[in-house]
C-alpha cells in the first residue's frame, strides 16, 4: 500500500516536473560564473593539498579520514562536472582552443578525483598543479589580462 502510494507521489512529481522545466540556459555571466563557482571549488580541492604555515608550525590539508578523502573526491567531481557548463553554450566559446583546453581541464579534475578515490596523495598533488595549470592555460588563450603580473609598484613603495 505504502509503495504504491509513492508511486502515485513519483508520477505526480515527475509530471510536474517535465512540465515546470523552462528550455533555458543559465543567466549568470561567465565572469560571475568563474569568480564564484570555478574559482570557489577549485580552492576548495586544492586545501587538500596546501600547506600552511601558522605560529604553531606547518600544517598540511592532506585527507586523513576515510571522510576527507570522499570529500577531496566529492571536490575533483565537482570541478569534473562543472566543465560541462563551461561546454555549454550559455559559455562556450566556438574556437577549437576552448575544446584543447577544455578538455585538458576535465582531464586534470577526474585525474584527481581518480587520485582521491585511491587515496594517493602525491597523485592528488600532482593533479591539482595540472588543474591549475589548465586554469591559467585557457585564461592566456581567452583571458590574458587576468594572468598578466600586476604593474611594478612607484618609486617609494
Ligand atoms: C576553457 C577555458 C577556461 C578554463 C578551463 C578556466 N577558465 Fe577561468 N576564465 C575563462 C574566461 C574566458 C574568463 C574571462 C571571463 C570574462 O571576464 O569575460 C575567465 C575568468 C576567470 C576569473 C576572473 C573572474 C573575474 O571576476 O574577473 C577567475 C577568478 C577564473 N577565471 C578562475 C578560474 C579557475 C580557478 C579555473 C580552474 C579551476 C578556471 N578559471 C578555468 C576561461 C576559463
């Protein structure tokens, strides 16, 4: 009786859903969508790998619990995933280039993921400096101005 009552619920749901479901792509510009969403988790994955240095010494982020590693893991996918929005035409740019880099992006994310998944740190380092580097990658080719080194400082500074 109870399945079949959620059974009921599922179709409604779904139904609804179909229905409500607007054919249209996100609004958030690509500036917006790289300065909170990219950047934001891609801090996030690399915290695993950073290493701090407070009064109390060096601190690593390294996983230690089986917890840290699924969330480093749950990190990689995130970054993974979200390369599928930059493939999508609300951000894609139609230049063989974004598709190189693109691609080399997504690469270096499930390389990460794959390294959080067998708890392999030196992998897991590795493959946040190839996502990093692929961040920068494409920035050159599309976005020069924001990798460019900040202008020397006046006299006197
Ligand atoms: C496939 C290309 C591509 C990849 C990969 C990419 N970006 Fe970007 N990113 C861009 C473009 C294009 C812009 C410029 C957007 C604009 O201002 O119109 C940009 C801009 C930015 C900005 C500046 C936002 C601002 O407020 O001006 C940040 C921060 C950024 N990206 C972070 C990242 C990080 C972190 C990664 C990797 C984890 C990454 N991006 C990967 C294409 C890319």
């Amino acid at each position: 009786m109870k399945i079949a009552f959620a059974a009921i619920i599922g179709t409604l749901a779904c139904a609804a859903g179909a229905a409500a479901l607007p054919n249209e792509q996100s609004q958030l510009p690509i500036k917006e969508f790289m300065g909170h969403v990219m950047q934001r988790n891609a801090e996030q994955l690399w915290q695993w790998t950073a290493l701090e240095t407070d009064v109390h010494g060096e601190r690593s982020g390294k996983p230690v619990t089986e917890e840290d590693w699924e969330n480093a893991e749950s990190d990689a996918l995130t970054l993974q995933q979200l390369s599928y929005a930059l493939e999508h035409s609300a951000y894609r740019i139609a230049d063989v280039e974004w598709d190189k880099h693109l691609i080399a992006f997504r690469e270096a994310a499930s390389a990460s993921a794959d390294a959080a998944e067998r708890k392999d740190f030196v992998a897991l380092q590795s493959a946040g400096d190839r996502i990093n580097a692929q961040c920068v990658a494409c920035h050159l080719t599309f976005a020069p101005d924001i990798e460019a080194p900040p202008p020397p400082l006046p006299e006197g500074f």
